[in-house]
C-alpha cells in the first residue's frame, strides 16, 4: 500500500522575494540532508495467493465492485465505502450500523452481475463472496478479468480448492479474513480494529451448556439443504453450546432427507430466514409434513433464527451467535 506523502507548506511570500534578490547563479540543488522529510511512496505490489489464483495489486484499489452481502459489508466496516462502485448479488438489508454508508452505492445487479456490466464499472477489483461468481456467464472468468487490468478477490473462507477450503472453518479464519482485506483494500488499521472488537464480543458470549442437539436448516422442500460439519454453521452452533446433528458430514453444506432428519430428533432448529425462503415459511412445511410434524423441536416450536446474511463468513458471525444464545435462553 503506497504511503502517503505529506504536503509540502508554500513559501511565504516575502521568502520569494528576498530570494529573488539573491545571487543570480542558481543555487546548487539541497542535499538529501537539507532536504524536507518526506515519506516516499511505496511500489512494492500486495501480491496474494487467493484460492489457488495470485492477486497483484500495485496500488490501494479506488473502483471496488462488491459481489454478495458479505464484502460489501466487511468493505464498508473498514472504510471503504466511498471507493466501492457499486454493489451486487446482496442477500438483504444492510446492518443498521452500515446502511447510511451504502446510501449512494449503486446496485449493478440483484443477481451475480455480467461481465458486460462489470466491464461498464471499470472496476480496479471486484471482491466477491464466492468462486462461482467468477464464471462465463457470471462476472467473467478471473484470468480473463486479470488480462483486462482488474483484480478479482474471492473471500478466503468460500476457497473450495483442496489445501485452499478452511478445514473446519474457525472464527480465527474469518478474523484472518477481516486481515487480509483490510491490507489489500488499504485499511490494516482498520482491520485490526474489527477484528479485536469482534474477538473481544466472542470472548464475552457464554454459550448455552445444556448439551441441546442441533439441525441447521438452511432451504430446500422435497429435500432438505442443511449445515455439515466444517462450514459457517457448525462454526456458529459450536460457538453457541449446539450440538450439530451433521457435524460428522465433512463438507460446509449438504444435502440430507426428512426421514434422516426425524431420525437425529434434534432438541432445536436453526432455521435461516431469507426473503425468498422465510423462517415462517419452513416453519409451515416442518409442521405439515408428517416425517417431522412429530419432531419435539417442532411440537413445543423449539426453533432459533438467523438471518441469511449472517450465514456465510463475515462481520455478522459473532452477532448470529449472541442472537442464538439470546433466544436459546428465551425458551
């Protein structure tokens, strides 16, 4: 990141005019030790190994493009937000604490934008939330985005590659996260900031320590989509005293069956609300399909909430666990 220079004061104006009285030779240039003290910029590149693809940036990006709610937010809680451009592919509305600094961030796209669009931008980087947003008929494939003079980032913690996938994913992943944003976006001091505010939150939850099982339902009607062992779920429910009745699914997410569901009988639900997929919503189907009608959690409405923001590794993940314990001590 280029250091600023410090401004250099003009000359008084009665300093001008004694020198024009100096001397017509010109005065030998000042030697580096008369020479006022200023900070040189840097041109050392940030170069990062991001999911297997190098990122290089030579200077502290001034067009941010944020794909998913998640960069757009950590952007924003580091201080970028007058240098992002533009927004897209957000899964709800912002924290309160954010939502004034996104008042004037234009939304490209309520889906992954086109690379036409992004093109548009002219973006300096495009951080995004997941790998896949960086596709053909996405935001455009990253070496072909790299070869047009933008950086492409993806959150660390959404690396699937082998070697590259956090295994499990743990907060002191997300706060690394937080890290190496903040170095490549120019806000390390910023960084740092949230990062021991968050660790400092963390440290204060007491988790519940009843030994409550757990299913973290996420979307899905025929066939349920659920949190697995070593994702942002089983990182959220562990910190919050759960159980997670998938933890021994090695995967952040998986596909699983009602019947396999009403087998685990788990003391609670998590249930994600999204606007396209509320919690009122699974609520109905939990009740009115016979498989898990007669689950425990269901008859006496044992279920906790999360909002869909909150899901995926980002700024929310210590609040979804403070909210969980709240309302575990609610019932």
């Amino acid at each position: 990141m280029p250091a600023t220079a410090r401004a250099l004061g003009a000359l008084p104006a009665l300093a001008l005019l004694v020198a024009a009285g100096l001397s017509g030779c010109a005065g030998a240039p000042a030697s580096s030790a008369e020479a006022p003290d200023a900070e040189t910029p840097s041109t050392e590149p940030i170069v990062l190994d991001n999911c297997g693809t190098e990122v290089s940036l030579g200077a502290t990006p001034q067009r941010i493009l944020t794909v998913k709610s998640s960069t757009l937010e950590l952007a924003l809680a580091l201080g970028a937000g007058d240098r992002i451009i533009g927004s897209a592919f957000s899964d709800g509305p912002l924290p309160d604490d954010l939502a004034a600094d996104a008042e004037d961030i234009p939304v490209v796209s309520d889906k992954v934008p086109s690379k036409e669009a992004v093109l548009d931008l002219e973006p300096d980087l495009v951080f995004a939330g997941w790998e896949s947003n960086f596709s053909v008929d996405g935001a455009g494939e990253r070496a072909d985005l790299q070869n047009l003079g933008i950086t492409t980032y993806v959150t660390p913690a959404a690396c699937k590659a082998p070697g590259y996938m956090p295994d499990p994913l743990t907060f002191d992943t997300v706060f690394d996260g937080f890290a190496e944003a903040g170095q490549l976006l120019g806000e390390t001091e910023a960084a740092s900031a949230l990062i021991a505010e968050q660790r400092a939150e963390l440290d204060a939850i007491t988790p519940d320590d009843r030994g409550l099982t757990a299913l973290w339902y996420s979307s899905g009607t025929d066939q349920p989509f659920v949190g697995a062992g070593i994702g942002a779920p089983e990182m959220i429910m562990s910190a919050a005293g759960l159980e997670n009745v998938f933890a021994d699914v090695h995967d952040t997410w998986t596909s699983s069956s009602w019947e396999l569901i009403a087998e685990a009988d788990p003391d609670v639900i998590v249930l994600v609300d999204a606007a396209w997929n509320t919690a009122a919503s699974k609520i109905a189907l939990l009740t009115s399909n016979p498989v898990t009608a007669q689950l425990d959690a269901v008859r006496n409405e044992r279920y906790v909430l999360v909002d869909f923001p909150a899901t995926e590794a980002g700024i929310r993940n210590v609040k979804a666990v403070e909210s969980i314990v709240t309302q575990l001590g609610e019932q």
